[in-house]
C-alpha cells in the first residue's frame, strides 16, 4: 500500500493538504502567542494599578483615576479565577520562593507601564508562581472556606511583583492572577481548520478533476495507440483550454501515425508481390540450369533473398495485429518450439520452472523463441530453454555455450541488419533481424530481450513479459 499518491491530482491535493494544515498550526501557535500575550499584559496592568494606588480604598481609586492616565484596556480587566481583588502587601524585604527567579521581560514591561505615570522606582522584581504555592492565598483560603472551595484556584497563574520605591524602603507587593484563557478558543481554531481544509480541498478536488480525467483518458488512449497502432474515433476535447488544445494535437497526430503506418503497410506489401513474382519466376528458369552446382548455388541465392524479405515484412506488421491476444499454456508453447529442432537433430534443452499461462500473440511469441534457439544453436551448437517467474516477470531463457557478445556490442546488436558474423550467408548468420523480430515482440507484449553473456562462457538471451 502506498503511503505517497503517485496521481497528479493525489499529489497536487496531498501537497495542498499539507500546506493548510502547516499554515494553520502556524496561526494557532500565533493566536495562541497572542492570546497568552494580552493575559499577560492584562495581568500587568492590574499589578500596575495596585502598586500605584497603594492601599487606597476602590472609592477612592475611582476618584483618582479621572485624572489619571488610563492604563491597560479601557474596561477593566477581569478579575480572574479568584473572584476578589488581591490586597497590596507591604514587606521590609522581598524574598522569592525556592526554585523562583526574576522575570527581567516582565519586569521591564512593568517598569515601562509605570514611567509612563511618571514612576520610576529604585527596584523592581517580577516573578510568576502557581496561585497555590503563594503564603498570602493559602492563607486566605483557610481562613475564607468559600475561596478554598473555588474550582482549581491552585493551579491559577499568578504574577508577583514587588517594587521599592526609594533606596531602603519598604517594598510593595502586588499580586495580579492571569485572566483565564476565553472558553472554546481551540474549538474554533479546529472548526475553522476544518471548514477551510473541507472546502477549500473540495473545490480543488473538483479542479484537478476536470483537468486530469481528460489527462488519464489520453494517457489510456497513447498508451493504446503504442501497443495496437490502431487509430480509433478522435478523442473528445474535454476540461480547460490547454487540455483541449493538447488532445486537438493528440487526435490529428494519431490520424497521422496511422495514415503513415497504412501507407508504409500498402507498399511493403506491394514491394512484397513485385519481389516475390519474378523471385519465383527466376526459381523456375534455374531449373533449366544443367549445371548441378551452379544451380544449387543459384537456388540457395534466391532462397536467401526469399527469407530475408520474409524477416523484412513479418518485422514491419509487427505491431500491426488486429486480433487480440489469447491466454496460453507458455510452458507448451516453448515445449513445441523445442521439440521443432530436436526433430532437426539439434542439442536443445527445456526446463520449466513454473508453469505460467498469459494472454500473448501466440505465433509471434514462438516466432521470437524460435529465433532467439536458432541464435543459440548457430554459435554455440546447443541450446537451453528455461521457463521461469522472475520479480513479477514471466521469462523465456535461452542459453548456449558459444562466445557471447562483446559487452559493448550488446545493444548495438539488437538493432536491424547488425550480427556477430561479418556475412550475409544465411549458413553462417542470415541477414540479422533475428533478434530485433524477437525484441519487437517482446515490446508488443509490453515486455522487453535482455541479452547479457554468462559468467563463464555463453550468452543469454531472455524474453521478459509481465505476468497477468
């Protein structure tokens, strides 16, 4: 099972899937920054406010305030978990808790607030603890039972800030609790992913169909038209405007493929009957020839011509067939190819490690088997043939013990009219299509040869085709 799509459109929605998903857990860390940053401030500006009016009464707190610069919100903050107000506290010396230390950014945001009031104290200590580890709530919750019962009051976030005015006076202590985070806030950051994922990979995936349906119906159709070379009925231009343009072009180019390959077809076949008549026609009149050497050679002449044009046009239609492939016992059909040359005397071999059936072409299929043992014989005087699953692949294997192929001629000697021998003497080499027939079949079956020389002496020559 892939993990990975390997379509257009599964890729293009994955990478835009992930895309969204990053850019939103980017926007909830901000919101989240944010959010933590304005509790923050709010419960900075509440320590503020403390630390300013002293232990002054609310009373009087509202009449001053008039003339004061506003500070923090223009409502007021909220209170938080503890539902009172946190008295000031007056100290000879601050000492923090153990395992506590100073807060300098918070110190200097605090420091900040309070010069714009015209403050600017000789010290200033900012530190943040549990609500539930601070000596003054502890002891207000076992004195007032109705604050001690308050639903996690303990885990509230607190900030403590002290502030010396002068040089050896007294500090003054403020306790703000941090406001309690707004309820729901990641809810909506998840409902808001989720709308924005559902309907934003929603109209993607109905984009990216349009344009890859048309995209997949001409991938089908090529890959069609490269096994049958049969033009069918024009594909119809479908999805944007680049895709139509790309289909118009496919259509007119197919039409043109085929119109070339049925002309190429006509006149090899008309080379064919204006070769063969007067071929035959000379066959005839060498009978006349009373010379019995002369005509033999004569007569193996115009045989060789025969054969080779005969290789010449079975190469040309290949590709060519109409009639579709049938399932076959591929293991018979090697088996036949075989007996076809122990009958001529020949050392050839069969071994059938699996037994394997597949929809294949059957006569060009023994064609190419055919060529490839009478490749093996011709060199190396014996033959084996090995039927056989290799990853996914069914194989046709045939080896010989003759001397193999150059490494870097390999190739080169799949293509037409290239042979190991120098001669064009059917005896010795014949006129070197054998292989390229039997790589041409091999490519209809959606296969491929594969000629390689064995480690100790010989070549192999192997038919892959995929198993079905």
């Amino acid at each position: 099972m892939r993990l990975v799509p390997t379509s257009l459109r599964g890729q293009t929605l994955l990478a835009v899937a992930i895309a969204l998903l990053v850019t939103q857990a980017v926007t909830a860390v901000l919101l989240y920054r944010a959010d933590e940053n304005r509790r923050q401030g709010d419960a900075l500006n509440r320590a503020a406010i403390s630390l300013l009016i002293g232990g002054e009464s609310a009373a009087a707190e509202r009449r001053d305030r008039s003339g004061r610069e506003r500070i923090g919100r223009e409502r007021r903050a909220p209170r938080g978990p503890f539902g009172r107000s946190l008295r000031l506290e007056e100290t000879a010396v601050f000492t923090a808790l153990p395992g506590e230390s100073a807060n300098a950014s918070l110190a200097s945001e605090l420091r900040e607030i309070l010069s714009r009031q015209g403050i600017d104290p000789h010290a200033l200590v900012v530190v943040r603890r549990r609500a539930g580890t601070d000596p003054l709530l502890r002891a207000a919750a076992s004195q007032d039972a109705r604050f001690a019962r308050r639903p996690d009051w303990e885990r509230a976030g607190l900030i403590v800030a002290a502030m010396q005015a002068d040089h050896g006076g007294p500090w003054r202590i403020a306790r703000a609790a941090t406001p309690e985070r707004e309820p729901g806030r990641v809810g909506a950051i998840v409902l808001q992913t989720s709308l924005l994922f559902v309907v934003l990979m929603g109209v993607l995936f109905l984009l990216l169909r349009r344009i890859t349906n048309p995209l997949r119906q001409l991938t089908s159709r090529t890959e069609r038209f490269a096994a049958t070379q049969q033009a069918a009925a024009p594909l119809p231009a479908t999805g944007p405007e680049d895709v139509q343009r790309l289909i118009t072009a496919h259509n007119a180019m197919e039409s043109r493929i085929s119109a070339l390959l049925d002309e190429k077809d006509v006149m090899l076949g008309a080379i064919g009957h204006d070769l063969k008549t007067p071929l035959a026609a000379l066959r005839v009149r060498i009978e006349a020839v009373e010379d019995d050497d002369q005509r033999g050679r004569m007569a193996a002449g115009i045989e060789d011509i025969t054969r080779s044009l005969d290789d010449i046009l079975s190469l040309a239609r290949i590709g060519r067939i109409s009639d579709e492939p049938e399932r076959a016992q591929l293991g018979a059909l090697a088996a036949s190819v075989v007996e076809e040359f122990e009958d001529m005397g020949r050392d050839v071999r069969f071994e059938a490690e699996a037994q394997e059936s597949a929809p294949v072409h059957v006569t060009w299929l023994r064609r190419a088997l055919r060529n490839l043992v009478s490749n093996a014989v011709r060199y190396g005087d014996s033959a084996k043939v090995t039927l056989l699953r290799d990853a996914g692949d069914i194989v046709f294997r045939v080896e010989d013990e003759g001397p193999g192929i150059p490494a870097g001629q390999l190739d080169a000697m799949l293509e037409p009219f290239r042979r190991g021998e120098a001669s064009r003497n059917r005896a010795t080499g014949g006129a070197g299509l054998g292989l390229t027939i039997a790589r041409a079949v091999a490519e209809q079956h959606r296969g491929r040869l594969v000629l390689s020389n064995r480690p100790d002496r010989g070549l192999r020559a192997e038919i892959r085709i995929p198993a079905v």
